[in-house]
C-alpha cells in the first residue's frame, strides 16, 4: 500500500517472515537477543541469523523454545509459526490471499476514513456516519459522550430534535459495521455499543488504526529504553507506516479535535524516532522520503528540520542538508520573527564537522567499525540558560478549609504520562464573586511548584473589575517577554504569537494560572500545546464553551461551611478575641453566608478598632440596617462586597437583573422554576433559563438540582438594588 504522504511502503503484518515476526514479539517483551537466547537456550548467533532471515523456517523444537521463552500463550505463538506469504498457500488460494486479521472489521482514520470487512472497502457515503465514525475511533476504546457526539455532528447549533437523529445515525452506522452475509432474523455481533455517557466501538485496539499505531509507538519506546535499537527501528517504522495520509483527511472538523491534535503530535515523536535508529543503524536513506514529506507539512518544526538535514548529509547530500537550514532559516525570521533554536543549529554544526552520524536522543551508541577509534566529538557551545519565570503571586494569609478541592487539582492537573493521551491538564475553578478561587488557585500552584520544574506563568484577565477585561494577544506578548522573546521579536498577529508561544514550551514543564477570565475567547491562544504543561483557569462564569468543546472539567468552589468560616475570622482576627466571644463570632459569620470576602471586611474592621468587641460589632451593623431590609448608607461595611458583585449584576441583561432583585423577597428560601414564575410573572420554562443564567454567572447557588438559593451577602446585595432600582422607577411613573 502506497503511503500518500511520504513515499513509503507498507507490509502486513500476515507477509511477515518468522524473523520479522519473532522480532516483532521479542520488542513487545523488551528482551535483548542474548536474554532471549539465554532463556531460550539457544545461542545468539542462531537467534540472529534466524530474525535476519538466513533461517526461513526453524525447526519446531526451537520454535516451541522460542515461544515459552518469550512467555506467548496458544494463541500467540500459533501466530509467530504462521507461513509467510507465499510460502504455504491453501489449496487453489493465489498469491496474495488474505491473512486471517483481514477477517475482522478494521477502521482507519489515520488518512481519509477506511472501514473494511474480510479485506473489501465498505463505503460510508452519509456525512453525519462519517463524522460519528471518524469521532468515535478517534477517541476509541474510550465512549464519546451524547454531548461530544452532537458538538461534532452539529459545530454551531444542534437542531431541537437533535437526540432522536443522533440515535438515528447510530443505528445507521450500526448497519454499516454488520457483516455483509449477515442472516436477517439472527442477533449478529454490534461493533457500536451504548455506554453510560454516549457510545463506543466495540472493537480491539489492533483493529483501528489509530490505538494501533500508538500501540505500535509504545512498544517501540520501550525498546529503545532497553537499548534494543533493531526491534525499537522496526516498530517505529510499523507504527509509522499505520499512517496512509493527514488524519482524517477529507474531515475539515474533526482534525481540531484535541485527541486529533495529540496524534498528529505523536505521528511527528514517532518519525522522529524511527530517525534517530535509522541515523544509529546506518540507514539513513529509509527515512529520507518520509522526513522531506513531514517537513513539508510542518514547515516550522524545528525538529523534523533538524532530522531531515541529518538523514540528507548521512546519504551524501551534504549541500542539500546545507540549504534546509538555509531555507527554514529564512522561513522563522519571516514568519516568526526568531533565529533557529539550539537543536537546528547543533545540527548545522555536525553537518559542517561532518560528525555523522548523530543521534538526538536515546541510549544507544553511535557505531563504529571494529577496530577503529571512537570518534572524538568536537566540543560545542552550550545555549544560554532558558529563563524560568515564577510570576505566581504570594498566597493570602488567613487560609482554611478546601482540603477536598486542592486535591481534586491534584487529580486533575497532576496526571502521569500515560494518562495524559496528550492532551494538556487543565481545570476551571468556578464560583461566587469573593468565594476564593484565586486564592485556592495561588495556593495550589505554591503546593505543586517543584512539580513544574520551568516556571510558572500567572496572567490576571480582568474579567470582572473596573479595568478592561484583558485582551489574549497583550497577555500573550507578556508571556512570551517572560519566556525570553525580545519585544522586537514577538509577532504582531494573535496566531503566530500563539505560535511562537506552543513552539517555546514544547518541551518545557510549565504550570500556566488564567485567574479571573470572562470568556472562553481570553483562554484558548494562552493554552500550551504539550502535555508537559498544566493550565489552571478561575471565572466567575461557568465557562460552558470552554467545558464542552475543550473538555475542560470544572471545580464548582462553594462557600465555607460555618466551623471553616468561623476559623477563618479565628486566623484573622488575633488576640483570642474570637475565642472570648464564641457566640458573638458564630453570629457575625453566620450573617456573613460563609464567603470569605464579607469574612474579611469584617476582620479588617474589628482590626480598625481592637478595642471594641464583636458583639458590640454585631449591634452596630444590626441597628445600622446591614442584616435589615432597609436601605444602607454609602459607608456599609459590605459596600465593597456589593462593589465585587456589580459586574456580574451589570453583565446580565435587564429581564434576568429584575428577577435577581425579585429575589430578595426570598428571604434565602429554596425556590424553584415555579417560585420564580410566579415573582416575574412568568412562564415556567423561561424562569428556568434566566436561573440558569444567574447560576452561570456565579449570582446563584443550585443547591441541588432545580433548587436555588442566594447566599446572605448576595441577599443583601438583592435587597439593596431591589430598594434602589425598583424604587426610582415607582417614582418615575
């Protein structure tokens, strides 16, 4: 099968020699050829020649041997004595007969999607199956939620019987996965099954392209780790060839998926890789082809520059190496305004040393012919310190409480490798306007700050406040200022800021805090490429762009309960007065709905006046009007709180701001739909959508589902524009 792309040829796995196959096994189980051979109790010369193919055909005893060694059970050793192609053939089979994998249903989507059954290509010519299809093997053997399913389906806006059809293209492409000679009446094997959360294909990982080749990919890594770089070399170059063309070619949606864009990014460390051996083992022409095609579809790509000029100068090519460099050269001043990194310009050196040739990664030594001395390598100018930024700000004092959300962080920022899938970690922390969530993202970042070992970056987005909310591209020019990039150097447009920005952390440990975002907009450029990196994201909004399309998971911060509350007023106000009026601390935090902003103007007022007690506070605000229904002077205590919840009163429009001042009549009661319809005068549907937009602006507490509540410091802010605004239009008219 002709790769599209780079020029290469791929081999079934079922025209495999036993050499191939034996060496195939043998990398799976990241054994060397002389562990192998000692278990096997043969000697390593045999083993050699029979994976170099001198042997075509063991005899049995030493394939029985070589099976137990490697630990096969029935099935798989059946599999590594199979014939190759051509060498057995059944009675009256030609040349070229199937193996017995193409039985099964096989889907493809690295390249255009492929579905076959028994070796025969079965068209999908309905779009919607397609892209259900592509969608579900892209995030196989994981489901795809109904919610993933719809965004793909129907990017903009889902029609309203959206359900029904969804479940009609399921069972459409149902059908298209059933056997062609399937008998009508009988229960045949469904290869798309329902989950709890959406749909999955029930197929092994061998049998979609994609887990194969990561499959493929992992096994290589290991070898290579072992410092087995013949079976590392033929499993990155299987893996490699999984590919056909651009994943999901013909797809214009789906390739933006960011399971679509961790491929594509392990299709680029994967060739990388399979070059490296190639360069180690003295094969470089392998690569070449499929390093020129790769480079032309990264341009920019640093790395795969860097391994095409290699491969060229080991050929001989050292003129053609020399004018790669020349031409990416001129491609990064042009389009991103830099000179080439470290790695192109180390490369460029080798190749004019003609020390060839290089390996850029793994524990494998370069090769030399027996008896000649090992080539002494030329020293070379070490790059200059990368600077580490640590913008995180100093945590707040008087912390208490969160102990179960600081370790949610943890679970979902703190993944290993191989639960990453490459995608970045990220989480949104949500909430009330002064609940805390900048201080709970500040002091996590504090806690895991050894775990990033690159730095930190903080950008505050100024979402709600007076200042204008923050604009990506100014966000992204200090990032990058932060990260070492002259002003001279830092693009003018957002996309090759954004650019620049992934290309400098692509290899980096960052930890990377967007506290106090308005929309999903302000996000998005600021977000790394590599799964190095973690991003924590604080809103008063719930962001639901942000968690549906980027499966972002969200943190919901409620407010402190009464024990953390009245700890936190403990820790701010000293002197043991809290303890010498328990009483009177429980009744002002009480007043205070456990938000610690309003926690905190009242400790900053006994502080203003130690020589007062809090029961003595707790009288004056109480004859002032502050727990009343009365209007406040200008001074309250809690205007600042009230100033904190402006901007997201003010952000709603009018129809959903008079139910939020119809609230207030509330008195902190539980109300639903129906409550709320009969405040507005209303219909229920529609008093369910403005509670929804209260709650998603953080204005609202759902407490539990179709219930709703206001906090106390948010009840009075109620209160006080109910009195306010609803009191200057009765004047008016």
């Amino acid at each position: 099968m002709e790769n599209r792309v780079f020029g290469t040829r791929t081999t079934e796995d079922c025209g495999w020699s036993f050499g191939e196959r034996l060496r195939s096994f043998r990398g799976r189980a990241g054994l060397p050829q002389h562990e192998l051979a000692e278990r096997a109790g043969v000697s390593v010369r045999t083993l050699r020649d029979i994976e170099q193919g001198r042997v075509r055909r063991p005899q049995t005893r030493t394939m029985q041997l070589l099976a137990d060694a490697l630990g096969l059970d029935a099935d798989a050793a059946r599999q590594l004595s199979l014939p190759a192609r051509g060498a057995v053939r059944p009675a009256g089979g030609r040349p070229g007969d199937r193996c017995p994998g193409d039985e099964r249903l096989r889907i493809g989507i690295l390249g255009p999607l492929s579905v076959r059954y028994r070796g025969a290509e079965t068209p999908v010519q309905a779009t919607k199956v397609r892209r259900l299809l592509a969608l579900l093997a892209l995030q196989h053997p994981e489901p795809a939620s109904l919610g993933e399913i719809t965004h793909a389906l129907w990017p903009d806006e889902p029609p309203r019987s959206y359900q029904s059809l969804v479940h009609t293209y399921v069972s459409q492409a149902r059908r298209l996965l059933l056997p062609s000679d399937s008998v009508a009446g009988l229960p045949a094997e469904s290869f798309l099954t329902r989950t709890h959360t959406g749909y999955a294909l029930a197929l092994e990982r061998d049998q979609v392209d994609l887990t194969r080749f990561q499959d493929l990919s992992l096994r290589a890594r290991q070898a290579h780790r072992a410092g087995d770089a013949a079976a590392a070399h033929e499993l990155a170059g299987r893996a490699y060839r999984c590919w056909r063309g651009p994943l999901l070619a013909g797809e214009p949606l789906l390739p933006h998926h960011p399971a679509a864009t961790a491929a594509a990014r392990q299709r680029v460390e994967s060739l990388l890789l399979y070059a490296d051996l190639a360069l180690q083992l003295h094969r470089p022409a392998q690569v070449v082809q499929a390093l020129r095609g790769a480079a032309e579809e990264e341009p920019l790509h640093e790395g795969l520059q860097a391994a095409l000029m290699l491969a060229l100068a080991s050929c001989g090519e050292q003129q053609e190496a020399l004018r790669v460099f020349a031409a990416v050269t001129d491609r990064l001043d042009q389009e991103l305004g830099v000179q080439p990194g470290p790695e192109l310009r180390r490369a460029h050196l080798r190749i004019l040393h003609q020390e060839l040739p290089w390996p850029r990664t793994g524990p494998v030594a370069e090769r030399t012919p027996a008896g000649a001395p090992a080539p002494v390598p030329r020293p070379a100018t070490a790059p200059p310190p990368r600077p580490r930024p640590s913008q995180i700000p100093a945590a707040s004092t008087g912390f208490v409480g969160r102990g179960a959300e600081l370790e949610q962080l943890d679970r979902l920022l703190l993944l290993p490798a191989f639960e990453r899938g490459g995608q970045v970690p990220a989480a949104l922390v949500t909430g009330f306007p002064g609940v805390g969530k900048t201080a709970l993202a500040v002091r996590w970042a504090h806690r895991v700050r050894e775990r990033f070992p690159d730095g930190q970056l903080y950008g505050d987005l100024h979402g709600y406040g007076d200042r204008r909310a923050l604009d990506p591209g100014r966000v992204l020019a200090s990032f990058l200022r932060a990260l070492g990039v002259r002003d001279t150097e830092i693009p003018d447009t957002l996309d090759e800021a954004a650019n620049l920005y992934r290309t400098l952390l692509s290899d980096r440990r960052m930890l990377i805090v967007l506290d106090n975002a308005r929309e999903e907009s302000q996000i998005r450029p600021l977000v790394p490429g590599t799964a190095g990196c973690a991003v924590l994201v604080t809103s008063r909004n719930t962001l639901p762009g942000l968690v549906a399309r980027d499966g972002v998971p969200r943190l919901d911060l409620d407010v402190l309960d009464p024990d953390e509350a009245l700890a936190l007023l403990g820790q701010l106000v000293r002197g043991g007065r809290v303890e010498a009026e328990p009483l009177a601390a429980m009744a002002l935090v009480r007043h205070c709905g456990g938000l610690p902003l309003a926690i905190r103007l009242l400790a900053a007022r006994l502080a203003e006046y130690p020589g007062s007690g809090i029961a003595q506070l707790c009288v004056e605000l109480q004859e002032a009007g502050a727990f009343a229904d009365l209007p406040v002077a200008s001074d309250d205590l809690f205007a600042a709180a009230h100033a904190a919840f402006e901007p997201s009163y003010r952000s709603m429009p009018e129809p959903v701001r008079r139910c939020f001042r119809l609230l207030s009549r509330t008195g902190g009661r539980l109300v639903n739909a129906y409550t709320m319809a009969d405040l507005a005068q209303t219909t229920p549907p529609e008093a369910t959508h403005v509670l929804r937009r209260l709650v998603g602006a953080s204005l609202l507490r759902e407490g539990v589902p179709g219930r709703f509540s206001l906090p106390a410091p948010l009840l009075r802010y109620a209160r006080r524009l109910a009195l306010r605004e609803d009191t200057e239009r009765l004047h008016a008219v």
